[in-house]
C-alpha cells in the first residue's frame, strides 16, 4: 500500500464490482420477461371499422329505435363476435344520431323511455339516471356526462357505426 | 438514504447476523477457482441453483399469457410466441433452460460421486439431491405437455404408459396422473399444470432449503 490516501477502500471496490456485475446480470434476466409483460401496454391500439349495422337510413324515424349488431373481435389468441347495441333517430335537421346505450354513470344499459313516469327521456334502471332525447345527462340524476355517439357513416343508405366516443360533462 | 433505510430495519430486527450466516463466510481455498483452477467443478451446483432461479422467473411470467386448456393452450403459446414482443425470447428461457438444469444437475451429482463428497456426515444431503433431482425431472415431464402440441401429447402418452408400468399401482397412477381412464386430454392437462407451476415447486422449495441448511451446517466436503 502506498501512502496515499485511499478513497476506496478495496474491499468497498469489490464490493462495488461485485453488485454492479450482478447488478448487471439480474438486468440481463428480466429485460426479456418484464419487456413481455408490459408489450399489451405498448400494443398500438387498433381503431375498429365502421360495421353495417343492418339497418337502411329510411327506417330511422325520428324516434330512437335501438340496434343490434355484432363486431368481429380479437382478444390475444381468441376471436369472438361480441354484440353491441345503439339508440338510433334522426334529428330535428334530419341527422342521423346513434346513441351508446351505456349509462355514463355505472354502465348500465338505458332505454329510450325505459321508465313510464319519465316519458321522453333515455333512462337507467339501476339508479334512475335520465338523458334528455340527444343523450346530454338530466342535471340531478346520478350521469355526470352525456351518452356517447357512435362513429358513423351511410354507404348506400346503409347505416355503418364504429366506437363509441364518450363526450364531455354538460 | 439506502444506508438508513437499512440502519433503520437493522435497528429493530438486527438483520446483520442473519445476513452473516447465509452469505459472509469465506470459500475455502480448495474450492475457490482462483486458487485452483480445476475447482470449478465446485460451481455446478451454484450454476443449477442460477438456472433454476431464471426458471422460476421466466415460468411466473410465461403464465402471464398461457392457459391450461385444451382449447387455448397452443393458441395461447403460438401468440405468445408470434405476437408478444419478447415473448419467443422468455419461452425460449423457459425451454432451453428446463434442459440446462438437468445437465448441471448432473454434473453437480457426478462431482459429488467421484469426489465421495456424499460420505458421512453427509449422506441424508445426498438423499435430498436424488430427490431434488426426482423433482427436476418431474417438472420436465409435466412442463413437456403444456404447449399442447402433437409432439408433448404423444410424449405424455408414453410417459404415461411408463407410470402404468409400476408394480401394483400402475393403474391407479397413471389415472391419478391423467385424470381419466382412457383419455389424455382436458384433465390431464389442468393435472399436469398444477403439478407444473404449484405442487411441484412447493416440495422443490422446500428441498432446496433443507439443501442449502445442510450444506451451511456441514460445510463443504475437504479437498481429496
């Protein structure tokens, strides 16, 4: 030994290389495992197409009629043909609105005039939540935003709808 | 701050002499390879234990995607395989490593024979290897079915055939093992991943640590 003030004492050099190597090794390990487990959160989301609906633009009237339809769906390894739904009118101006019939409050499922004592209205069963007929929530009933819209389209008058967009508190 | 965090468990449960006991200890000059270069047969030991620790992790993360169904479960390992990012790499861990266990498990057992390392005071740790060794190999058996693919079918079909073959209770075995008389299918596959990911490692834990205790008790056998 030198008479040199040391620094770092050997052993705390050892010490130091020894962690940092298996440091290292225990980091070469689980980048593979933890990179795996993380790919659904880095998985680009797909954005679904617009699916026929199976209903023509005449037979909308001005009363929300609801849909039924299925979407192809791929979930990892296990494809399915989940079901969705829609409350679908033409408006006042004659355009046509798709409605998700999930309650913004703790999805539910509304239906147009589901309750006789609130008559124009979209309601909710499980906790009286009430839309007016364009979906925006009834201030005091439990929703706090509106019903969300369906992505659409008409092709041949053929009524095509997407993902619901959820929209923002009256 | 880590220093503290430290001091501050030391202080309440006196962690030090436990971290003394397992770890700060000196390895002895015979064993040490840079001492003596041949005493690396010294590691095979140390390196099954490595193997098996990448095991148990990459196995804890592959069942973060497999299902033990015969439905889903070559599904499930062909998207994990083709689809998840790294997951070829984590499965091959899981898949090659099953192999280099058991050839340093070997190892290991063939220095310890020819070095007579299992002679008194020592016989009952080597009691626990042959065990531990039955483990190994039964979770190779086991984890052999999971991808439920043609060649793990026909492989436990055999195997099963093998376990018929034991005196007396062969019959009952190999239905205890398949979970149906006739078929090996459905059952036999939710059977096997039980054994694989639970049971199995249960009893390899415990044998590892009566190892690991006997060895600290006794020390390592002198040089010859």
């Amino acid at each position: 030994m030198s008479d040199k003030k040391h620094q770092v004492t050997r052993r705390q050099f050892l010490n130091y290389t020894l962690t940092g190597v298996g440091g290292f090794m225990a980091a070469g390990l689980l980048v593979s495992p933890i990179r795996m487990a993380i790919d659904p959160v880095l998985k680009e989301s797909s954005s679904g197409d617009l699916v026929n609906v199976g209903i023509s633009v005449d037979e909308i009237t001005d009363v929300p009629q609801r849909v039924d339809w299925t979407v192809e769906q791929v979930d990892g390894w296990y494809k399915s043909e989940p079901s969705r739904s829609a409350w679908v009118y033409k408006d006042e101006n004659g355009e046509i609105v798709a409605l998700s019939p999930i309650c913004t409050h703790l999805g539910c499922v509304v239906s147009w005039e589901g309750s006789e004592e609130h008559p124009n209205r979209f309601y909710c069963p499980c906790h009286d939540g009430l839309y007016e007929k364009d979906g925006t929530n009834v201030p005091g009933t439990p929703p706090l935003t509106p019903l969300a819209v369906y992505e659409q389209e008409v092709r041949d008058g053929i009524l095509f709808l997407g993902n619901p967009i959820d929209r923002k508190g009256a | 701050m880590l220093q503290k965090i430290y001091d501050w468990i030391d202080e309440r449960v006196d962690v030090t002499p436990i971290w003394r006991d397992i770890a700060d200890h000196e390895v002895p000059e015979h064993v040490n390879p840079a001492h003596h270069f041949s005493a690396f047969v010294y590691c095979f030991g140390g390196l099954t234990f490595f193997v098996v620790v990448i095991q148990i992790l990459s196995g804890m993360f592959l069942t973060m995607y497999y299902v033990p169904d015969i439905e889903n479960a070559w599904k499930s390992v062909y998207y994990l395989q083709t689809e998840v990012a790294h997951g070829q790499i984590v499965r091959g861990m899981h898949h090659w490593g099953a192999s280099v266990v058991i050839v340093m498990l070997l190892l290991h057992t063939l220095r310890v024979f020819f070095q007579g390392a299992y002679k008194k005071p020592r016989e009952l740790n080597w009691m626990v290897g042959v065990l531990l060794f039955f483990v190994m190999l039964g979770l190779g058996f086991t984890g052999y079915l999971l991808p439920w693919d043609n060649k793990a079918y026909f492989a436990t079909q055999v195997g099963l055939e093998i376990a018929q073959q034991v005196p007396f209770i062969g019959d009952e075995l190999k239905v205890l093992l398949a979970g149906d008389e006739n078929i090996v299918g459905a059952q036999t596959l939710t059977r096997f991943f039980a054994i694989h990911v639970f049971f199995l490692p249960a009893i390899l834990f415990a044998l590892l640590a009566v190892h690991f205790i006997l060895i600290r008790r006794q020390g390592i056998s002198g040089p010859l």
